[in-house]
C-alpha cells in the first residue's frame, strides 16, 4: 500500500502562525509522524507533499492516478474554495480523508462548506497533528476491507 498525504496553503508555518489555533507542532512534526504511523500500518510508503498553489494540488492529486493507493488530504483554505481539488479526487477515485489540525465544525462560518470532503469516505478534524495518525488508520483500514 502507498499513502499520499497533501497539505495545502500554510501548513509549511504550522507551529508558526496562530499556534492557539493550530499548536506548536512544525510541518517537519507532521511529515515525521505521517512516515513514523504509515510504517506502523504497513504501509509501503507515505510521501508527504505540501503547497500553497492550488493547480500544484490539483496535479498532486492527479499524478498520483495508478501510482498511490490511498490520499490523507488537508486542503486548508482550499477546503471552501476549490472546485478544482473535489473534481480531482473524483476524477482520481482514489480512497481519500480529510484532516484538519483545528475543529472547523466549531471555527467561522464560512468555514462549515468543505469542497474537497464531498469526495473523502472519512473526515478527522480537532485532534492536532495526532490527526493525520487517525485519517491513516481510518485509509489503511478502508484499504484493507475486501472489495463488494
């Protein structure tokens, strides 16, 4: 099995910017524990890819048609934005779930709209970094079920 866990806009300054919200945690915390629970899983491998370029997102998620098994996603702003990351992940139909470091269910309204979620069997948010472990167990066990 291959994960692929993207991260969109910001995700490079988490532990920098608003660490109330997001904590103190750095990106280099989250690709170390994405790899770390991804062996732990059985995972082959997880390759860890972070932009703040929505088209880069787009074709993240499009090369990884034939190639990855399984996408763990943080759009981040694109969340309530991007048309353009949905029809890829549907496009792709690659078994995917979204993660979020905060709990947007209780953060702004505008924030209550996720995009890219309509196209996730599985949603993790409010845990912290310790989300991304959850949204992997939740792919590696989706990937594991016997096909219908």
């Amino acid at each position: 099995m291959k994960a692929l866990v993207i991260n969109g806009p910001n995700i490079n300054f988490v532990g920098i910017r608003e660490p109330g919200i997001y904590g103190s945690d750095s990106y280099d915390d989250i690709v170390a524990l994405c790899q770390r629970t991804g062996l732990e899983l059985g995972f082959e491998s997880v390759e860890c890819f972070q932009s703040n370029h929505e088209g880069d997102i787009v074709d993240k998620i499009q090369e990884a048609y034939g190639a990855i098994d399984g996408i763990v996603i943080n759009p981040a702003a694109y969340t309530h934005t991007s048309v353009a990351i949905l029809d890829a992940l549907k496009a792709v139909s690659i078994p995917a779930v979204e993660v979020h470091i905060s709990a947007v269910e209780s953060r702004e309204d505008f924030r209550q709209v996720s995009f890219a979620g309509m196209a996730c069997f599985a949603k993790v948010t409010g845990e912290g970094i310790q989300g991304y472990a959850h949204a992997l167990r939740l792919l590696a066990e989706k990937l594991d079920e016997p096909a219908a």
